[in-house]
C-alpha cells in the first residue's frame, strides 16, 4: 500500500527526499518522470516522482505536477508532498507556489505549510526568514544563482506574489510549544482564511513537531528534511506496519565518472578539492562547446583511465558564469552545458563507467534522461541527502549520485567514491 506520494521539481531533490525517507527503513521506491505505465501491485509504501520543472515554464510545471498526482492517486496515495529545495530555489512568478496551490485544487483541501527547513545542511527557518548556516538567503551565495538568484531571505513576501490565497506564519515561538499549539495555531490561521502557512524550524526536534502536527493533512510542502519523520510516526499510529529489506548493493563494474555542471560555492569547491587529489579532468567552456560541439571532450573521455573516476566539469565561479552567459544567453548556456555533460555520461557508461557522480539539479535531470533511467532503489547516503541511487541504463547496472550543487563535505567526490568498495 502506498502511504505518501511525492512530487519533486528535481531531480537532486527527489534523491535528496528519498534518502531521508529511507532512513526510517521504510520502502521507498524512485521514479525518475511520471512512470509511463499503471502502477504495479508491488507498490513501496513511499512512491517519489522526480521531475524537472524547477525553472521549467509554469505551464509545463503545471501539467508534469498534475499527471504525477494522477499517478500517485492510482497508486492509492491518500497524502501527499510537494518537494523543492531548502533554499526556496524560484522565480518570482513561481514554480513553488502555483503548483501548491494547483495541487491544493486538485486535492480539495484549503491550507498547506510550507517548511523549507533542512538544519543538518545548515537551512534553517526563523520568523519566516530562511538562513543557509548563519547568513541570510538573499546574503548567501543562492543570491548569484545562474537561473534563480535568490535575492530576499522572507518567505512569506518571497510566496506570496505566487498564490493567489493569502500567506500566513507559524513561528518559531508556537513550533517550540510542540504539536499541539502548532496545531492550533494552524487551525486558526485556517479559520481566518490563510491557505499558504510558511512554518519556522531551526533544528530536527522542530521538524518533529511540524510533522507531527501535520502528518494528517493531505498536502504538506517543504524541503525534504520535514518529510523525514513522517515514516517512523506513520509506522506508531499503524498507518504503515512495512520494513524494507535493507537495499543489496549490486556487483558493478568498477569505472567511475564525475560530471559537475553545478556553480554554487560548494560545487567549486568540491571541484577545487577532487583536483588538489590529482583527478584527470576537463573544464567545459560553454562559449567553446556552442562552437566546436562536444569531439574534444568525448575525444578526451575515451583516452581516459576510468579507475582513475575522471572528471568533466563546467563549475566555475559566478564572474566566469556571468560572461558566459551574457555571450549566450541564460538559458542557452544551460543548456548547452547539460547536454554536454549527457553526452558525457552516456560515453562514460558505454566505455565502463558503472559508478557516476553528478553535481547540480538541472544536470541531474539532463544526466538521468540521457541514460534512460526510469526508476531507482535507494542505497547508502554519502552526505546528509545525498544517497547512492541503483538502476539499470540500457542494459548495465549501474550506481548514481545525483547531488544539490550546494550539499556535501568539500571532499564529497573522493567520500562518494570511496563509499562503494569497488569488486
């Protein structure tokens, strides 16, 4: 029986959420787009769509958003989540709120939270303004992000200009009363007409309570940290009675590859770290792959030591993104660089790479598609939200990171590679 169906706008984030759901030793099974055919009689008791509508056109987001509820709905979900990242990644037109409240519709309820806060990757929430470690988001390094440059750390004026229902608060001081005042507070808020409720937590004991106060409500929004408790109370009230088998790491071929197209400060210095250890790699130029294609890098690729998990990567820091992108365009650069990246993965699996790492969202999604992945077990997390992914792209096994630029240690890429002792 599935207990809850998720909705991710990416694909690091659909990982991310599936990692922390299969701590509690639940099964939780991974769809990487909305499955194409009705959902199976083994159905996991957490089923999670990744999706790639971040920064995709509301309409697409929309329409991707509601056919991944209809699968979920025939899959005999009866709640629900709506995942996006910790830092409120958007626009100011959306996606994270018109989607909300499109599933809102959908569902026939009137009031959703929305809890960003992920505290063990430093995301904290207080008096609806979101933190990364101890600087405001609009003073993070979120505000030079290539597509969504987050340039406010309030929630609620960040939301707001997205809904069309009225935005509201529980702060940190009624969260630290427990569940039931959150609930109350909710309750009113309700009763006021505030459908769109932003939920302050600065720490795990915090999101024990919202989950809590919450686990009954068919919609809940957030980050995946807040779904995290879910199972473990799921599995006390008898609304889940399953365990899952703890996940068998398969026999894999032992060639790596790590593909980073990531530009958050974490990603540089992940990147900066793996090549102090001496990793053969390669700098992707977008202005360079526009004119001359991909030959130089794939060239590069085959000639490759896959023992030695090269690395291909278009990271850099945001004066050198900015240029980039003012020669091509925002969009255009993007692009550009994932489907090199793609191209990349696919080389790699095909020369021997069993083991790939990706570094950034929208290269996650474009990576996964190229390969052809359509469904993932969860295994070991390497970071807080960063698990090993298994699944099969044509005919080979395979094992698959797919990381949020800003999550993980500095030395994430040597840790994610060390963790799956090679055959």
């Amino acid at each position: 029986m599935t207990v809850l169906g998720a909705i991710a706008d990416d694909f690091t984030g659909a990982t991310d959420l599936a990692g922390l759901l299969a701590r509690s030793g639940v099964r939780v099974r991974l769809h990487t787009g909305v499955p194409q055919g009705p959902p199976d009689d083994d159905g996991a008791a957490f089923e999670v769509i990744a999706l790639k509508i971040r920064t995709a056109s509301l309409d697409e987001a929309l329409a991707e958003a509601l056919a991944a509820l209809k699968w979920l709905r025939h899959a005999g979900a009866m709640r629900f989540f709506w995942k996006y990242c910790s830092t409120f990644d958007s626009t100011p037109a959306g996606n994270i709120g018109p989607v909300a409240e499109m599933l809102m519709r959908e569902l026939g309820v009137t009031q959703t939270i929305y809890c960003a806060s992920f505290p063990e990757n430093g995301r904290r929430v207080f008096m609806g303004n979101l933190f990364v470690h101890e600087a405001p988001l609009n003073e993070s390094p979120m505000k030079d992000h290539p597509l969504t440059p987050m340039r406010d750390s309030n929630l609620l004026r960040l939301l707001a200009p997205q809904v069309t229902g009225r935005v509201g608060l529980a702060d940190r001081t009624i969260v630290a009363l427990g569940p039931v005042a959150l609930r109350k507070r909710l309750d009113m808020l309700a009763a006021e007409g505030i459908a769109h409720v932003v939920v302050d937590a600065i720490d795990n004991s915090d999101l024990d309570s919202v989950a809590t106060a919450c686990r009954s409500m068919v919609l809940m929004t957030g980050g995946s940290a807040v779904a995290m408790p879910l199972p473990r109370l799921y599995l006390q009230d008898g609304t889940l009675s399953r365990i899952a088998d703890k996940p068998v790491i398969p026999a894999l071929g032992p060639g790596a590859v790590v593909l980073s197209g990531s530009a958050s400060d974490m990603s540089n210095r992940q990147v900066a770290d793996y090549l102090s250890r001496g990793a053969p790699s390669f700098r992707l130029d977008p202005v360079i792959l526009a004119k001359a294609g991909t030959s130089a890098v794939l060239d590069w690729l085959a000639a490759q030591d896959l023992l030695r998990a090269p690395l291909i990567y278009a990271t850099a820091n945001p004066e050198t993104v900015r240029a980039s992108q003012n020669q091509l365009g925002v969009a255009c650069a993007g692009e550009i660089v994932e489907a090199a990246l793609a191209a990349c993965a696919i080389r790699a699996r095909d020369l021997g790479a069993a083991r790939i790492v990706v570094a950034g969202g929208e290269t996650s999604g474009a990576v996964t598609r190229a390969l052809g992945v359509r469904q993932m077990e969860i295994g070991p997390e390497v970071a807080p939200g960063v698990p090993w992914c298994f699944c099969t792209s044509g005919s080979t096994k395979i094992a698959l990171i797919l990381k949020s630029g800003n999550f993980g240690a500095e030395t994430f890429f040597s840790d994610a590679l060390s963790l799956l002792d090679a055959p």
